[in-house]
C-alpha cells in the first residue's frame, strides 16, 4: 500500500507517520506536480488534494484533511469519488468551547466594558455609580447596577450544533446552572440535561428562548447565510450571537444593522464573513460587541491531538480497521 502527503510534512513529523505506516510507501511530495505523478498508484491521501491530483489517482481509497472544516476542501468530483474522506473534527472542542465562555462571561459581568474603562482610568460600575447600594443600610432591593450584571443560572443557553464543540459548550453551560436548549440536524435525543432538542427547521423556537445563541455549526450548503434579518427578529432584544463556527453562517451587514437597530444586545464574534474585518467596519467601535480574529481553536494541545488522529487512521488503514471521523463529502461535515 502506498500513502502521499502533499503538502510535504517536517521531518520529524515524517518519521512518526513512517512508523505508524509499517511497510506502506510514504511519499512526501515536494509539491503539486511530484503529488499528482505519485497518487497514480497510491491508496492514501494526506494534506491538500487538489483536482488534477484526484484526477490522476487510479487506487484511491482514503483521504485525510488536515482540517476539521470542509467547505474549502470538497469539490464535485471528490464528492463523486469512491474514497472514504476523514477529517479533524474533535481537536478543539474543548478549547473552543473555553473561548465562548470567555464571551459569555465577559457579557454577563460587563469585562469587556470595564477593561475599556480601565485603560482610560475612570471608575463607574456599568448600571451608574449613582445606583450603588448604601453599605450600612444593606441590599434591600436590586439595583440598577445588579441588574446590568447577568446571574448566569436565571439564563438560557442557545446551542446550534451539537457535534464536538457544541457538546462542550453546553456542557459548561449547565456546570454553570444555565437552561440548555439546542438544535441540530443529527441527534434525535438531547443529550444528559439539555432541555430541549429541536431540528433544523425549528431554529426560530432556539432563538425565541435563548438569552444566548452560540453557533457551532459547520459551513454547509444548509447553514450558509443562516441568520439574516429575520433570524435576528426573532431573538430577544436583550440576547447575545455567539459566532465560532463560520463567517459564513451570518450574512455581516444583516448582523450590523441588527446591532445597529438593537433587534439583539450584543455579540461575541470570533469568524466573520470578511476576515480580517476591514478596520473601517462599524463592529470595531461597538461597545457591545467583542472581536476575536480567528484564535478560538488555538492551544497548544492541538498539534499533538493532530498528529494523534492522523497516526490512529494510518494505523487504522493498515490494518483494514474502521477510521475515525469519517465525513459526509456532499453535506460537507
């Protein structure tokens, strides 16, 4: 059997494919054109596979992304192709679902409002210094300062997606005593402690409820341009959008002029639809929202995680086992 890995990897990252690959061929291209003439016979695939390579292939079987997201990697005659495709989903749940608690936390108590603050030197509690409770007389009733920080457990947590990420993000939304409800074209049973579980076509009923909304969906023919206006219509005024799935789920000027409009409170945006975001975007001055450029899945766990489920493949393929994250080509996850 015979494995080609393009683009070509380090090598110490070669010799433990090597290892993993027993008596296979390892070819590591140098580039497109030593890819596509060593493919001609080859079994396996590794890295970016481009048309005229899969064009040339004669025994292909199996292709493994270096990515978890596909939009960019299928084509129609990959699609097509007999070749079972895994990718590398499952490497950054738990890091990405840390990030969208870093939001939701900076929302529910102010953060990202006082770190402002504190770079400018001025001290007053978000709800007015005027409303700060008497410290002799004790708290009698809730302040206008109480009731501008968010007791997290009186909350409902809104999760798009229930695959990988999804799971963790609600997970810590129900260590944190928060309602879970989620939505997700897969399961057909909500999982331990979220509340409710609805299909696609019921997104609007997520929305309705949800004082958060997090998107942990996969970029699809399905969720391409998901929330638009109408979307944003239905949350609640006071609720949040959570983004760090894909840009391109949420139409940018639609979220703008939801903002804009106070049709939602706020948002937490690590993908956008036009990265970098041009420094002259409305969203960059917006003290309700928060911008982080693309690092919600970066640790320094997830080169090994990589390697780890490349290896387990290899192996795997070797010895005719099942893979691991084995994708669905034409739905793109």
């Amino acid at each position: 059997m015979k494995l080609v890995i393009y683009p070509p990897v380090e090598d110490d990252r070669l010799r433990k494919i090597q290892t993993a690959a027993g008596d296979m061929t390892v070819v590591s291209a140098a580039d497109e054109t030593k890819a596509t003439a060593a493919i001609v016979d080859a079994d396996a695939f590794f890295g970016k596979l481009l048309p005229p390579t899969l064009a040339a292939a004669k025994h292909l079987q199996w292709v493994q992304t270096a990515t978890a997201s596909l939009e960019h990697y299928v084509f129609p005659e990959l699609i097509q192709h007999p070749c079972v495709l895994t990718n590398m989903r499952g490497l950054f749940s738990d890091v990405i679902a840390d990030h969208v608690f870093g939001y939701v936390l900076c929302f529910a108590r102010n953060l990202h409002v006082y770190i402002r603050r504190q770079l400018e030197a001025h001290w007053e509690p978000v709800g007015g210094e005027e409303a700060r409770t008497n410290f002799s007389s004790g708290p009698g009733a809730a302040t206008a300062i109480d009731k501008t920080h968010m007791h997290l457990a009186d909350k409902t947590l809104g999760v798009l997606g229930l695959g990988g990420i999804g799971s963790e993000v609600a997970r810590r939304g129900l260590a944190f005593g928060m309602t879970v409800v989620a939505v997700d074209p897969v399961k057909t049973e909500a999982p331990s402690g979220v509340s409710s579980l609805w299909k696609p076509e019921q997104l609007g009923a997520l929305l309705a409820v949800s004082d958060f909304v997090v998107i942990a969906a996969p970029h699809t023919p399905a969720t391409e341009k998901l929330f638009r206006k109408d979307q944003f219509r239905q949350m609640k005024p006071t609720a949040i959008l959570i983004n760090i799935g894909r840009g391109a789920i949420v139409d940018l000027a639609d979220l703008t002029a939801a903002l804009e409009e106070k049709l939602i409170s706020g948002a937490g945006l690590d993908v956008l639809e036009k990265e970098p975001l041009p420094t002259d975007h409305p969203l960059w001055s917006m003290e309700n929202v928060i911008i982080t450029p693309h690092v919600a899945g970066c640790s320094p766990r997830v080169s090994e995680r990589h390697l780890q489920v490349l290896l387990e493949n290899i192996a795997r393929f070797r010895e005719g086992k099942p893979l691991v994250n084995v994708a669905n080509k034409a739905e793109w996850f």
